[in-house]
C-alpha cells in the first residue's frame, strides 16, 4: 500500500499508549504476541519481505499487509499530547487526573496513509498490535487518534477479549461519541465522530423518548454495525436501531458538533404517544474541538510529528529498487533511532 494508490485514501490510524513506568519491547517478543492471539497473522517487514526491524525507539514491521512503524518512548509524553477534546472520555473519566503519572509512552501506527476501501482491515490490523503489546506491557491507557478517543486500560480489556473472539472491530475504541446532553433534561443529542474515516458519514440522534444512556447505546450500535458489516445503514428515510427506536434519516451539510456533514437520526413519536413528544432542544451544545485545534499553523503537533516522520521514513524505503531492500532495512532503522534520539536525550534531562 504506497502512498501514491490512486483509490481514495483515509489518514493513517494511530494509537498512543500511555504507561506508568518504562518498558522495552522487543521485536521477538511482539511477533510472538501477535501470533500468540492472532495465529493466521502474516508478519514481516515493509513491503511484505524480510523479518520486521528492530530499532532503540521502535519497531518497523508490515502486519497482514499493513506497513506499520511502533515508536516507544521512554519518557512522558509533551503535555498535551493526551488532549482528547472538549468532549467527556466516556470510556476514560479520570483521564486528566491519571495521566499525570504516564512515565513513558507509544505510539503505534500505519507508517503510511491507507486506501479507504481497506480501512475496516487496516483498523483490525492495529487493534491487533495494541493488544499483543497490552498483553506484554500493559499501559494505563490508550488514545485512539483518528477519533481522539480515550480508553482506560480495563475497557481496552475487555474490548480486545471481544475483538480477538468474534472478530469486528469495536466501535467503542475507533469511534468517539459527543454529547449535547446535560442534566436535568430526560433526552438529548449524541454524535459520532471518526466513522467518516471508514466511509460513512458520522450520525447525530436527537432524541424524544430515549434517556440519555439509551441514546449513547443507539449510536454506538449504529457504528458497529458499520464496522462489524462494512455496509452503510443506507438511504432510507426511516431507520430503526436495535428494535429501540425509529428515527428519521437526513443529510445535512454540518450538525450541532460542527464536524462537517452528518446523517441526522430524529426519533420518531411511538405509535400511540401523545401529542406533546417533542424533539429534545440542543442543551449545551458545543464545535468539538482537539488539542490541535489551538496548535497555530507554524506549529505542528507532537502526535502529527511522531506520524510524519515515520511515514517519511517508510516513503524513502519504498522508493529504494527492491534488490537494495536489505540494506534499506538497516537504513531505515538508522532514521528512525536518530531523529529521536535528540527529543529522547532533551526530555529525559
């Protein structure tokens, strides 16, 4: 999968994970874990030829077809760095107090932008090698970039157990859900945010009957199915989640989160309920926003870095003629080690 694939493309998925202490990860040890928990995993290096590198700071390895870089670094991540968002970490609430004893950190990710049409796998693949470095080196937690979604290290658990039995990637860990919920309203609003990712738009429900956990439920229920089916809901007018509730489908150009274009769920009034069943106002409601939000334009992102350097790493491997590979292996490994070799050295004084 080269970056010049004339097909669609979505952005690299990447995770990085936060540890109390610091660890080292070994190439043979991960590869072992891999098919320990995934037996039919095919692993080699970039391209799909020759053993997977080991490098100081990390690991390059092609999983299933997915070239992939794990950059491990032993000390705590910039501040920052974990910033999810202005939305509640449904799946982590204590995320702000804990990481503030996060010692060292790792990131996990597609050395590479991937096409579209493969996301559903690509995103399997890096759940895959998430889970086989938590089963050695288990982390406080982890954030999901794509979706700035953070997930506390018992949820990650439990998912991945889920995941390694039947298979679909959970929606839980690659799909964010906002909220325009707040107390004491009995209904509200729920997004999603990183479904767009894997080709389908994301989904706002403005609920009427529904509470408020219901309504978390029928979100992430509709992006599983996407996930677990790879299929869109598709273009009907009305739609029912779960046997829950109906609601009516629209597109519209920007909705309440202000993430660009969505598919507007409306529950429906149940058959037989009074008149006065109204749509739940906007209570609250506030544009998502990520820590790069507020990054200036000069400026890059300590995450986006991490993802660019490794990609350009990759990118120049790729372009060498494949008789020159082995060399190019070593090479690469060389890159990586020493670009961050100096962030390495300048925050550990």
């Amino acid at each position: 999968m080269k970056s010049t694939d004339a097909s669609a493309t979505s952005p690299r998925f990447a995770v990085m994970l936060a540890f109390a202490n610091v660890h080292d990860l070994r190439v043979a040890e991960l590869v072992a874990a891999i098919h320990r928990l995934y037996p039919n995993a095919h692993v080699t290096f970039w391209g799909g030829t020759g053993e997977p590198a080991q490098a100081a700071r990390g690991i390059l390895l092609s999983v299933n077809g997915v070239d992939m870089a794990i950059v491990h670094q032993r000390f705590a991540a910039p501040p920052g760095a974990f910033d999810g968002g202005n939305q509640p970490n449904f799946c982590w609430q204590s995320a702000t107090d804990e990481l503030i004893r996060q010692r060292s950190h790792m990131f996990v990710m597609e050395a590479g932008r991937g096409e579209l049409s493969r996301s559903i796998a690509r995103a399997s693949v890096v759940t895959m090698v998430v889970d086989a470095i938590a089963s050695l080196n288990p982390p406080m937690g982890v954030l999901w970039e794509t979706a700035k979604n953070l997930m506390r290290a018992d949820h990650l658990a439990k998912l991945v157990t889920e995941f390694r039995a039947g298979g679909a990637v959970p929606a839980a860990l690659w799909v964010r859900l906002l909220s325009a919920y707040q107390p004491p309203a009995t209904a509200g609003i729920v997004g999603t945010f990183g479904l767009d990712v894997f080709g389908t738009p994301n989904i706002e429900i403005h609920a009427r009957r529904l509470n408020f956990t219901e309504t978390l439920s029928a979100a992430l229920s509709y992006a599983q199915v996407w996930l677990a089916t790879g299929r869109p809901a598709g273009h009907e007018t009305i739609t029912t989640i779960e046997d829950v509730a109906s609601f009516s489908r629209e597109h519209v150009a920007n909705g309440v989160f202000d993430i660009g274009a969505v598919v507007k769920l409306t529950e429906l009034d149940p058959v037989g309920a009074s008149s006065d069943f109204r749509a739940a106002p906007v209570v609250g409601a506030q544009p998502f926003r990520t820590a790069e939000d507020s990054i200036p334009p000069e400026d890059i992102a300590y995450n986006v870095l991490v993802a660019q350097v490794a990609s350009g790493i990759r990118n120049a491997f790729l372009a060498k003629p494949k008789q020159a590979w082995d060399l190019a292996r070593m090479e690469a490994t060389r890159q990586l080690d020493g670009f961050f070799a100096e962030w390495e050295s300048r925050q550990l004084k």
